[in-house]
C-alpha cells in the first residue's frame, strides 16, 4: 500500500457549475498546475454525466492541454460537433475564468454487433501480484495502489503495471471504469520512462486513447513505453488492459527538459 496520509480522497469537489481541485490534482511537475492525470480524468467523469446517446460506444478520447491547467475552479462546457448516424463527435472543455485551458475530443461510433479480432493478452492477472507503494503516494494521497509486473515509475525503460484508484474523481460520485481508465491514460510517460525524474522531466503535452472496447472492473493494467530522439520531445506509448484483456491503445507527447520533477506540495 501507499504511504498513510489522511488528505482528500477525491480529486474534484464540485461548487456549484465549477469544480474545485484538491491538492491531489496538483502535477508533479508545476506546484500551481493540475496533472494530466487528473484533467483526464475529470473530463472521462463529465463524459459519463453528459448523457451521450448508449447506442454509441467510445472509441477515441483525445485530451489536449492549452497551456498550464491552474489550480483553480473549472467549468466545463460540451460541444455537438457532429451528430451522424454511424458516427458522433463531442468536444469537451475545460474553462478557467473563461479562458479554456484544456479540451478532449469524443469520437463515439454506432455499437454493432461484429466479428471479434482482439488482441492475445498474456499479462499476469492481478490477483497473488505483490502490492508496492505507488510513487508520489504522500503526494497523491495513498489512493492509487501499484502491482508492478515488469519496471515502473523509478526504473528507466518499459514498465508494465497494475493500478487501482481506490478515491473519487468527484466527491460524492463513484468513478466509472471509464473515468479510470481516462486519468491513467496519463500514467504512460511515468511507467514507461527512459530518463530518470530526478534528471529530466518528461511532462506529457496530450493524451490520446483509442478503446477497443469499454474498460471493466476495478484493476488496470498499463504496458508503457517511451521512445525519444534527442530533440526535446517524445512519444509515450501503451497498452491498456483489465482482467478481461486488452480494452485500449494510447499515446502522449512528451515535452523533455532538464531538471527533476520532485515538487513539493503545500500540505503534503
């Protein structure tokens, strides 16, 4: 388990149409900023609560960061941009003082039953992996559990781990497999990296998950690794996996700089 820290167990707190980031939302990153992770995840929350039409199944989730999400009250606003018959697009954004800061892209497609071509998954299943403490617990709150199968956040290279969100991306509501499977789109760059945290940062400028189906149960796995060039960027890539298989592909940019990125948190 995580280290023992009686902070939030929620990342948002709504007051009235905003919603308020506790101080496990700040990214490790920028002490004033809100982690992917958490805007990812809150956005994968607004989505389950927009009434999208359940004929239609997600199949693309696509965040982009405009700049420093702040540690401030966000509002959101979802956009219709298309509204076909086979096929259906959903912008979703994220406003801080009216300016917005982040937004995510929905594509959704007519569910239909079709032949099955998945993916073998040969992960080991969660059940008898042993827990470890997940890195940045004081800062997270201890809510995210880890069983790492092969490398992790501290080690350079290809990290394949199992996660658990034990908290609530809003309070007082439980987050959907969906809204989970969003916030730890986020977690490629750290699982997967190839430079250590405390040498270089690795802030990722997107997220983007292409599901193969809807995510199920309360364990993920992510399969992550990054690949870079030597010119200040990179590219994050994994896959996502619960006990019944592979469910989704993602991908991050990675913006690569000097510098570590053990922040600490008021609070913390």
């Amino acid at each position: 388990m995580g280290e023992e820290n009686p902070g939030p167990a929620f990342y948002f707190e709504r007051d009235g149409e905003a919603f308020v980031p506790s101080r496990l939302t700040l990214s490790p990153w920028n002490r004033n900023a809100i982690a992917g992770g958490s805007t990812a995840g809150l956005l994968g929350a607004i989505i389950d609560e927009a009434g999208f039409d359940p004929a239609f199944e997600p199949c693309r989730f696509t965040l982009d960061i405009l700049g420093i999400v702040p540690a401030v009250p966000l509002v959101s606003r979802v956009t219709a941009l298309r509204m076909g018959r086979q096929m259906q697009l959903h912008r979703i954004e994220l406003l801080a003082d009216g300016l917005a800061v982040a937004q995510a892209h929905l594509v959704l497609a007519r569910h239909l039953e079709t032949p099955r071509f998945l993916p073998a998954s040969a992960y080991p299943p969660p059940d008898g992996l042993e827990e470890q403490p997940f890195p940045g617990s004081r800062r997270t709150g201890g809510i995210v559990r880890t069983k790492p199968v092969i490398g992790g956040a501290r080690t350079p290279g290809r990290g394949v781990v199992w996660l658990a969100m034990e908290g609530q991306v809003i309070r007082g509501a439980e987050a959907s497999p969906f809204a989970k499977a969003c916030l730890f789109g986020d977690f490629g760059n750290g699982m997967g990296s190839v430079t250590r945290p405390e040498e270089w940062s690795f802030a990722n400028l997107d997220i983007t998950l292409n599901f193969l189906r809807r995510p199920r149960g309360h364990w993920f796995l992510i399969d992550a690794e990054t690949e870079m060039a030597g010119n200040g960027h990179g590219l994050a890539r994994s896959i996502f996996a619960d006990a019944d298989g592979i469910y989704a592909h993602g991908s991050q940019t990675v913006f690569v700089a000097p510098g570590g990125g053990n922040i600490p948190v008021a609070g913390a």
